[in-house]
C-alpha cells in the first residue's frame, strides 16, 4: 500500500438533505452521524459498537487475555447495552485467526429453523401467505439461538481465561444499571411502531409507565439478565439450551396470539454450532477471507472484487464512474446470490465455481464502463451437481452489530452478531431479547416450478448477508473488517475493502465514507448527506435510477500495517476503538 490518505480526503459532507431523502424509519433506527472515532496502537486494539462493549473487551486484553476472551466479554456486554441489535437470543459468524498456528478458522452460530417446519410455514390458517412484519413479529420468527454455543465452541479452541469470569462485566453492569443512550432510546421509538410495545417483558423492560420509551441518560438495571448470566457461568451453554430457560424460551414462542413459532425443548438441546472452512477470494495481492454458506456474505463481496480487479480503481479514484464500476459488480453478484446461495448442508451449492477465475471474467465482461446493464440475470458457474433453481428476493433487515479485535500475541477475532431486525421478536425472556432470523427464508417454496434455495426447511439455517472479513497479504492478516446492515452488508464492505486497499484510505476514512449499494434491484442507493450525492447525476446519465437515502451501517475496521494497528469504528452508531 502507498502510505494512507486521512479522513479529509474521504468527506465532503456539507451536502444538504433533499426532499427525496426523506425516508421511513428504518427497522432499526438510524441516530445519524457523530464523530469518527479512531486509534493507533502496536500490541492490541479493539473496536465495537458500544463504549462500555469496547472497554469490558480492553480490560481483558490489557490483563493479558487473548482475542476470543475479549470477545465473549464485549457479546454479552453488547446484549445489555446494545440488546436490539444482538445477544444470546440471536446468532454469530465468528472468524479467528491463530497467530501461532497460521490458521484462519470459520465459526458458524447461525441460527435454526425448528425440526417441524415445512413448506406451509409461512402462511395463515386462512392459506393466505403472511405479510413480512405479520411473520416478524412473535414466535414464529424466532429460530434456534446459536450465539451462545458459538462463542462457547471458539473459546474452547482459542480461550485463556475461564469463561465465567468473562461475563462478569455484563454482570456487574446488569446488577448496577447502565445509562441509555441516545441510540438506544430512538431505536425503541422506533421499534413501537412495529409491536415492541405488545409484550410485557419487553414493554416493562423499554417503556416507562406512561408507554413512552425510557428517555437517554436514564440509568436501566437488568437483574433477570445478570442471574441468567450466573446461570450460563455455572452450567455452560446448557443454561440456555436445556432445562427451565429452553421451557420459557418455548413456552413464549409457542403461546404468541396470532404467529405462534414451532420450536421445541427438542430443538434446542440438539443445536450445534459448526466450525467451517473459510471462503477466500483472490483480490490483487490479497486473500479476501470469510463466513462461507449458510452466510452470502464472503461468497458476494468475493465475486464483487473479483469482477472489479479487471478495471483500475487505484486510478479512477473514488468518485462516479468508480461508483458505476461498483454497482454492476454488484449486480451480477447479487444475481448470483439470489439464485445460489442458502445452507448448503441442505443445498448442492456451487461455492467453489462462484469464485472461479475463469467464470469471474466472463461476468466481468457485461460490466460496461459507460453504460448500467439494468437488472443483471444470474449466472451459470461451473457446477458438477447443478440444477435448475429459482431466485429468491427474501428480506434481510438489520437489527445486527460487528466487532473486530487485536490481542498482543497478534489472534485475531471478526465477528458479526444478531438478532435479524432491531429488537427481534420482540420477544423477552430472562432479561434478553429472542431473534426473528426465520424471516430471513424465503417465504416461497419454490417460483415456476423451481426450488428456491433459501427456503425453509427443518433444522436449516436461513442464508444471511453478514460478511465478518480477515483480509490476509503473504498469509498474514492485513485487515479485519466487517458491518451491520442486513443485505447491504455486503456493500459497505466491498466499498470500504476498495476504499482501504485501492484508494489508501485509511480506516476512519473508509468507515465514515457515503455508502453506495445496489443489490441487483432498479435503484441504486446513495447515502443521504454525505459526498456520495454528489455523483447522482452523473450516475443517472449512465443509466442508473438513483435513491438518495439513510443507510445505517455499523462498520468496525483494524488494519495492520508496518507493525502498527490502525482502528476506527462507524460515525453513524456510537462505536469506540481503544488500543495499546
């Protein structure tokens, strides 16, 4: 890399909102845009989404502590102070690098359709299909957790310390109370238009007595929480899994008026989470590393650099036609998600022909540098078990946070956690928030007589966008990053990866930069307020339908470089980096 080009580079962010940018409130709500927040460190770093999240996970790094410690202690930090974005009632994708050993592994805690689930699971007693938010909220969204037997199985692997002693900040910090942040007290207002309100425990947890969302600056206790933690620090992920709490858990998905969920007791104890290979894509000089299916997410921001290593970005430079060249990648990325991608534990997948040179370059070659190709189709990758599938367009929302961690033996941890939308179910019980990730299926079975592959099945894991990344140069990491945002996850990446490694942008540069997404629909997307609306007339003569709007990321990034780690995390949500 030449040496790193600062923030000012990336921004001009004196661009007024327009009329078209005004946007309905976003499934988790959008709190705008503070101050970057950055670091420089040479033995450890971390990044998270919230302040005390970032300091519970230093602690453990300055006393010594490995990568893996710090992140069980920022997850169940993340469930107190951050709850409607993930927690041990949602799932994780975990990516560990071994510093001694050289050996980058994959975690998978996706979450689990219940055994009892079938083509019809989506519909009404009337046989009509239920709309989105009449399947999101309630227990028929809820799937299997995995978040916590995924952190227990990696800690196994790479932990130091005992984990019961990890969640004793989330603990004390339930115990003694926690402030409420302004994020925090905006994304319940806006999850009350969308029955957070319509259960009790959620109700009495986030609302005053007047109905009225706990105001910041309120300090907030959660008892019910921290014993459920002193359950899990005695018993393990069993506490969950097994026994009263897999009886409360199944009591309250099953009892929901209106969208009852089919999880059982069954269900629960036999969960597993999976360790997996990692998929890593070639991107000029680097090895762009991560979460394999049931995740889209390493699949598509693979292809999507593949297909731009053809042109050079390095000198068109961040600006319209850069943007073009992102967006048709996109497309044809999106494509070949749409059509391919699911759990491949229960879908012959071409995962190894989505990334092929050959097949990559052939897409390449529909990208027109002058002129948008319109909604791409999906392409035909090498694929000794292939047949015939149909294209799926399920929803994706973004109730989801990202962390990345350093620790001074050089391991390192991306993950990217969730409960699927801000707040879930809205579902409570002891204390924590259970997901909505089924609705990350499609709600078809099939289309034209084709199969779709994301459909629901029994025991299958819904396909997802999160897209935590380890980059790696001559076999050694060089950068860890990843994001929030349901399916434009993958677009914030690939355009801060781009961002970092082809433009010198350094990590706060790269996180705070306006996002561009297309995900192979009509539009594409520009982020309201920030350089990138600039390029929307331009964008337009080439053919493009430009939609100014909010886009509400959660980028967390450490990139290492000449010994020296570089941090920054998200200006649009309260994120912290602290380092050594």
């Amino acid at each position: 890399m030449r040496p790193l080009l600062p923030l000012a580079f990336a921004l001009t962010l004196s661009v007024a909102l327009s009329a078209n940018a005004q946007q309905k409130p976003q499934p988790e709500q959008g709190t705008g845009r503070g101050e970057v927040n950055s670091a420089t460190g040479e033995r450890f770093m971390i990044a998270t989404a919230n302040p005390r999240a970032t300091e519970a996970g230093y602690a453990v790094l300055k006393r010594g502590g490995s990568a893996m410690d710090a992140a069980v202690a920022v997850q169940m930090v993340l469930n107190l102070v951050e709850p409607q974005s993930s927690g041990i009632g949602g799932g994780a994708f975990l990516l560990h690098w071994d510093a001694k050993s050289g050996r980058l592994e994959s975690y998978d805690g996706r979450e689990t359709a219940p055994k009892a689930a079938g083509q019809d699971y989506f519909f009404k007693a009337d046989g009509t299909r239920k709309k989105f938010w009449q399947a999101v909220i309630g227990g028929g969204s809820v799937g299997i957790p995995g978040t916590l037997r995924v952190l227990e199985l990696a800690h196994g692997e790479h932990g130091r310390e005992a984990f019961a002693g990890l969640l004793q900040p989330a603990i004390d910090l339930a115990e003694s109370g926690f402030v409420i942040s302004p994020r925090m007290e905006k994304s319940v207002a806006g999850a009350l238009k969308r029955g957070l309100g319509d259960f009790a425990a959620a109700k009495d947890y986030f609302l005053d007595a007047e109905g009225v969302p706990k105001a910041a600056g309120t300090k907030l206790r959660n008892p019910a929480f921290a014993d459920m933690l002193r359950l899990i620090a005695r018993d393990g992920s069993k506490a969950l899994h097994e026994g009263p709490v897999a009886h409360e858990i199944v009591a309250a998905v099953q009892s929901t008026p209106g969208n009852p969920g089919l999880i059982t007791e069954g269900d629960l104890s036999a969960y597993r989470a999976k360790k997996r290979p990692a998929v890593c894509a070639p991107y000029r000089a680097y090895q762009v590393c991560g979460m394999g299916p049931p995740s889209s997410g390493a699949l598509t921001v693979g292809q999507i650099l593949m297909l731009l290593e053809h042109f050079d970005l390095r000198s068109i430079g961040p600006g319209p036609e850069a943007a073009h060249l992102i967006a048709e990648a996109s497309r044809l990325a999106y494509a070949d998600r749409g059509r391919y991608m699911a759990d491949s534990d229960f879908v012959s997948m071409p995962t190894e022909g989505l990334l092929n040179r050959s097949y990559v370059e052939q897409r390449a070659r529909l990208i027109d540098p002058a002129r948008s190709m319109g909604k791409a189709s999906a392409g035909e990758p090498p694929w000794k078990q292939g047949r015939l599938q149909a294209d799926d367009t399920s929803n994706e929302l973004r109730g989801t946070s990202h962390f990345v961690i350093v620790d001074a033996a050089g391991n390192a941890v991306s993950m990217t956690t969730t409960i699927e939308t801000g707040f879930g179910s809205r579902l409570m019980v002891r204390g924590f928030l259970l997901n909505n990730e089924l609705t990350d299926f499609s709600f078809r079975f099939e289309k034209d007589g084709m199969p779709i592959a994301n459909r629901i099945e029994g025991g299958k894991r819904p396909r997802s966008s999160m897209a935590p990344t380890i980059i790696l140069k001559d076999g050694k990491p060089v950068l860890l990053i990843g994001s929030p945002g349901g399916s434009r996850i993958i677009g914030y990446v690939a355009q801060a990866i781009v961002a970092i490694l082809d433009w010198d942008m350094d990590p706060a540069a790269a996180v705070a930069m306006g996002h561009l997404v297309n995900r192979n629909g009509k539009t594409t997307d520009l982020e309201a307020g920030t350089e990138v609306v600039a390029w929307q007339s331009a964008l337009e003569a080439k053919g493009h339908t430009v939609k100014v709007r909010g886009m509400n990321s959660g980028l967390h990034a450490i990139l290492i470089q000449n010994g020296t780690l570089s941090g920054a995390a998200d200006p649009r949500r309260e994120g912290t980096v602290l380092a050594e």
